[in-house]
C-alpha cells in the first residue's frame, strides 16, 4: 500500500497518545489545585468587610483572570529562574494552569455561594452552628450542585488551555504533535488528529461531570 | 400558673433591657423592655414596619441591637451591641429555637436530616441517637410517614410542622416564632397553631409574632403591641376588650375588620 497523507499520523499516534496522557496529567492536577484555590478565594470574597483577605484574594483575581495565560506562564517559566527560583517544566505548567484558572472557580464559588438564599445561613446559625459549620454542612452542601455545570465549562477550558504548556518544553500531546510535523509537513492532518484526541478529552470530561451532576441531584431542590 | 405567679418563683428565661436598634438612620426599636418568664407564651402583635421581626431576630443575635442589653437563661447575650464571645454565643443559641416565616429548612435534606442535623453536629449524638430522636419529634407533629421526603415535596404547613420540630431536637428552652402563618394558604394555618398550642400547654417558653388574633386570645399570656416600642402590653382580654392606646384601638380595628 502507498503512504497516504495520513501515514504520518498513524506513525505518531503512540506517541501522540502517549502525550495525551501527560496532557491529561497535568489537567487533573491542575484542576485539583484549581478548586482548592478557588474555594479559599471564593469564600474569602464573600466579605469585603475583612479588608485584608478580601483585598489579597480580589488582588489575585485581578491579575490571574485579568492578564494573558501565556504571558503568566512566561513569567512563571523564563523569569523566576532570575529570582534563583527553577521549578521543573512540568511543575510550572501545572501550577500555572492551576492558579489561572482557579481566578474563574473563585467567581463561580463565590457566585454559587451567593445565590443560596440566606434563610438558610440564618436558619443555620440560629440552631448554633459557627458560621464555618453552616457553610460546610448547609451552604456549601447546596451551592456544590450551583457549581457543577459551571465547573464543566472551566474543566473543558483547562484542558485546552493546556495546550500552552507545550511552549515550556513540556512533552505534551500538542508538543508530541509539533514534533510530527517538523518531520513531516503534514500540518492539517497532524493538527486535525490532535483536535480530534482533545475532543475526545473535553467529552469525556463534560459526561463524567453530566454524571457527577445527576448523582447530587436530590430531592428536587427548588423551594 | 399565671404570669405574676411564676415572677415570684423563678428567674426570667428571657430579659430585654432598654433595647435600641437602628438600621443606617432609621431607628427601628428603641426603648424596650421586657421579662418573659419560664413557660410563658408573649404574643407580639403591631403594624408591619413596626419592628416586630425586628425585635424576635434580636433575642438570638441575628440582628444585633446597639443599645441596651439580652439576657438569655441567666446570660447576657449582647450588651450595648457588644456580644458574647462567638462559642459562647452558639452554645446558648442551642437553647433558643427559631421558627421564621419562610420556613428556611435545609433544601438538600431529607425531613428527617433536616431534624437530625442539629443533634447530630451539635449535640455530638450518633446518628442512630439522632435519627431516634428526630423520629420522635416528628411523630409528635404527625410527619413519621414522611421523614424521606425533601422540603420541596411538603405543603407549607408540614414545611412549618418540620421546622418546629427541627428546633425542638435541640436543647430548646425558648421557642421564638416569628410569623410561622404568614406564608402558608388559609387552609393550612390550622395544622401550624394546633402544633404551637400543644407546646404551649406543655409548658414551652414562647414567644410569637403573629397576625392570628384567635391564636393570641386563646394562648397568650400577654400581648405586646408594637409600634417602634412597646406601646402597650397586658393579658390578651386587657389588649383586646379595652386597649388604651389609640394606635392600638386602630390596629386592632384594621386587622379584625379589615376592608
């Protein structure tokens, strides 16, 4: 059989999907730190009253959500070194993905957390719970479900934002991918390939949560 | 027992001095005082806008009152707006149990959580205690067939029902109702008041803002009413067949002949 225009990829695609799988690696780590993040900071800007937190959270924000992904990971990765800090690659790029997108998890939080209606911190507090035990057994037991379907959107884009890391040399299925093509100029099959395996991710990603969703669901939370 | 005995006997469950609250500039409360003793019902009738609401969110420190001072079971609560320190505070609201107008029960518990939770969390009883315990107060208001239905599948009236005994599973020595009818259907008050008066003849201290009249006459003994302030208080039979105060006289004419 003749090569086809698709041979290269064929040939690549151990080695792409090999690097999907450091794609997906980074990607939950990421999204680990990204909700942890975004929990703290979300629940720390529910109160401008504590001026403090308030203003180091909200400083956060203002510069993760509000300054270029590719620009923060540059600075994380070619100018800390300057400050005698080097982490490996891999090690910034998930951190970098993890903080940038935990500026949006910190809205979607604090966003779910707001539109829980306050009768029932009220009704909380009155049984004699501290403020922290109404927001872990009551608030946050309600706003979670609040969070899922705008969490699918920010897991999605974090998976194609990851896409970026593969400027810090990091061996990713889009730097697999540019490899491929550097050997074999076959750039619209190569990329269409790679497109194809992210769809794959973002699917998976969008069902699990779909799933994850149906599972809080209880007892037809409307009042 | 009537109120003026129990004052001999025993201390005040419930003492409010020379309490003031303000929102911004506007001035909702001032000037009021009051002993509610053990077991005793108050009823605190009054105009909306007149700081009924107001006044009942204070006794737990849902609002906080800058002037005056709460004495709660022998504690000062808050003192010219400065409150008891935060563990203290909801070690004592354990003993105070709410009942608001819109129910306010936790939306992604069962009916039997919804009652569970305080003990469980709260009073450190197992699950098994507290579920135990929850099955009781339940079975006492008439909800034991429905303790795995969620809140959205309750009528406004078991809503209420649930409520109550959601504070009653705690450590509750004083019931404070505010507007427990209000939001339900004319159908449905009957099943709420019927539950209140059984707490009420088993010697609950309570104390209720209503706009039931009926429930008033036949359960208080004593009707505040209010207007900013206490303007007038005495048995329900003083208030209601010989009130002095003119705005008294106006509301009472309002409400129980309304159109």
């Amino acid at each position: 059989m003749e090569a086809s225009v698709l041979t290269p990829v064929w040939q690549g695609m151990g080695g792409l999907l090999h690097d999907a799988l450091v794609t997906v690696e980074v990607t939950v780590a990421a999204l680990a730190l990204s909700c942890c993040v975004g929990l703290l900071v979300g629940i720390a800007r529910l109160n401008p009253k504590n001026r403090i937190v308030y203003g180091v959270a909200s400083t956060y924000v203002l510069f993760f959500r509000g300054t270029p992904l590719l620009v923060q990971l540059f600075l994380l990765f070619f100018d800390l070194p300057q400050f005698n800090i080097m982490l490996p690659a891999f090690t910034c790029g998930m951190i970098e993905l993890g903080l940038y997108s935990g500026s949006y998890v910190s809205e979607i939080v604090r966003g779910a957390i707001q539109s829980i209606d306050n009768g029932q911190m009220e009704a909380a507090r009155s049984m004699g719970m501290s403020y922290g035990q109404a927001m872990r057994i009551i608030i946050l037991s309600q706003a979670v479900l609040r969070m899922v379907p705008p969490l699918g959107n920010e897991f999605i884009a974090l998976i194609k934002n990851s896409a970026l890391i593969s400027l810090l040399t990091i061996s990713d299925l889009m730097h697999e991918g540019q490899k491929i093509i550097a050997i074999s100029y076959r750039s619209l099959e190569v990329y269409l390939a790679i497109a194809l395996i992210y769809l794959v991710l973002t699917t998976i990603a969008s069902q699990a949560l779909r799933q994850i969703e149906k599972r809080l669901w209880v007892g037809g939370m409307v009042q | 027992m009537s109120a003026s005995e129990k004052t001999s006997q025993e201390k005040p469950m419930l003492e409010i001095r020379d309490l003031g609250k303000s929102f911004g500039s506007v001035r909702v409360l001032h000037d009021i005082s009051l002993t509610v003793m053990p077991s005793q019902v108050v009823v605190i009738i009054g105009p909306s806008g007149s700081g009924k609401s107001t006044l009942l969110r204070c006794c737990n420190c849902l609002e906080i009152p800058q002037e005056g001072s709460i004495t709660i079971c022998d504690k000062g609560i808050v003192t010219d707006g400065v409150l008891l320190p935060e563990k203290e505070l909801n070690a004592l609201r354990m003993h105070v149990g709410m009942v608001f107008q819109s129910f306010n029960l936790f939306l992604h518990l069962s009916v039997l959580d919804n009652v569970a939770v305080g003990p469980r969390k709260l009073r450190g009883m197992s699950r098994a205690k507290a579920e135990e315990l929850a099955r009781s107060h339940l079975a006492k208001i008439g909800l034991a067939e429905r303790v795995d239905a969620y809140p959205a599948m309750l009528s406004g009236g078991q809503k209420q029902r649930v409520a109550i005994a959601r504070a009653l599973a705690m450590e509750t020595r004083v019931m404070l109702f505010d507007e427990p009818t209000f939001a339900l259907d004319p159908e449905l008050v009957g099943e709420v008041l019927q539950v209140m008066k059984a707490l009420a003849a088993e010697g609950m201290t309570m104390i209720v803002v209503t706009h039931e009249m009926g429930f008033a006459r036949d359960v208080a003994d004593e009707v505040l009413v209010m207007d900013g302030t206490i303007i007038e208080h005495g048995t329900p039979q003083e208030i209601f067949s010989n009130p002095q105060h003119a705005r008294t006289q106006s509301f009472l004419e309002s409400i129980l002949s309304p159109g």
